[in-house]
C-alpha cells in the first residue's frame, strides 16, 4: 500500500492505514457474486429508486384524471338534459365561484398581514475563527487552506482532521506567441 502518486504524495490510504491490509470491495455487477443480505439491500434500494420514479409521474397522472373528469363532466353536466342541465351548471357555477372569493379573501389576508414584513435574512458569512472551531484547527491553517489552489487533508479514524498538505502544481510552459 505505500505507493506513490504523481505528485509524490502518500495518499490518505497510505497514510492512516499503512500497517494493515486494507481491501477495499470491487465493483459488483454480477449478482450471483453478491450474498442474500447484499441481493435484499440493493432490492430494497431497487424498489424505493421506482418509488421515486412514479412519484415523479404523479403530475401524468393527475393530467390523465383531468382528461377523465372533463369527459365526465361532459357527459353528466352538458349532455344530460333530462336532469335539468341549467340547475346543474349554476350550481356548479355558483360553487367555483365561493372557491374564487374564499382563495381571493385568503390572499388578501396574507398581503395585509406579510406586506413589507421581511422576516429572512442572508446568513452572515462564515468567518475563518469559527471554521477553526468548528474543525478544532488554528485559524492560520485555515486561512491557508482558503487560499490553496489543492487541499490535501488527513482524518484519523474519528473523521478528525490531523494533518493538511498543499501540493503545488508546476506551471506548464507557454508557447511563445508569433505574429
């Protein structure tokens, strides 16, 4: 494990676990290489994704009870004459419009109640004093990873930070322009 990269940093493998043999698990495509328990997790994961998938086509689905209800509506409202046509269609006239004066009277409210009353505010920028407490780092290290181009950094097991590096890269050499 104590290879190298590129630019002759030890990586945080090589770091933090250089005296044990760490195997890191392959990319499994090949379900009959996967236990039962591996095959459950990834059925139930299967089977939330197309919960979520249909959840997004719910909107489709109310289109097509649209479509459904206007035949409906056409069918029992417009061409039922027998039923008296006319009292259905002010009845139902006369209920969208209730709706419309309750939706208008609601927001009415709501202008009065929240007009110019802003109560969000932009959060305050995070200052390098309280990432370094948050981090339990000196703030000068963080000001100098703020300013690093690459940020290397060395967790222990915890997830604490214990080391940080900042690698440069070598400028690459410009072509001379000709005119």
């Amino acid at each position: 494990m104590g290879s190298e990269n590129k630019m002759g940093i030890e990586t945080i493998l090589d770091k933090n676990f250089k005296h044990e043999n760490v195997v890191l698990p392959a990319f499994i495509d090949r379900p009959d290489l996967q236990s039962w328990s591996q095959r459950g997790v990834f059925g139930m994961l299967a089977a939330a994704g197309s919960m979520v998938w249909l959840y997004l086509f719910i909107p489709l689905l109310s289109l097509l009870a649209w479509w459904f209800g206007w035949h409906r509506f056409d069918q029992y409202i417009i061409h039922d004459y027998e039923h008296g046509f006319t009292q259905h269609l002010t009845s139902l006239v006369a209920v969208i419009m209730i709706l419309g004066l309750l939706l208008l009277a609601w927001a009415s409210y709501n202008i009065l109640r929240f007009y110019n009353k802003e109560r969000r505010h932009a959060m305050p920028d995070v200052q390098p004093s309280d990432m370094a407490h948050f981090y339990e780092l000196e703030t000068h290290m963080v000001e100098q990873a703020q300013g690093a181009q690459i940020n290397l950094f060395f967790y222990d097991r915890q997830g604490k930070i214990v080391n940080m590096a900042f690698p440069v890269l070598e400028q690459a050499a410009q072509p001379d322009k000709k005119s």
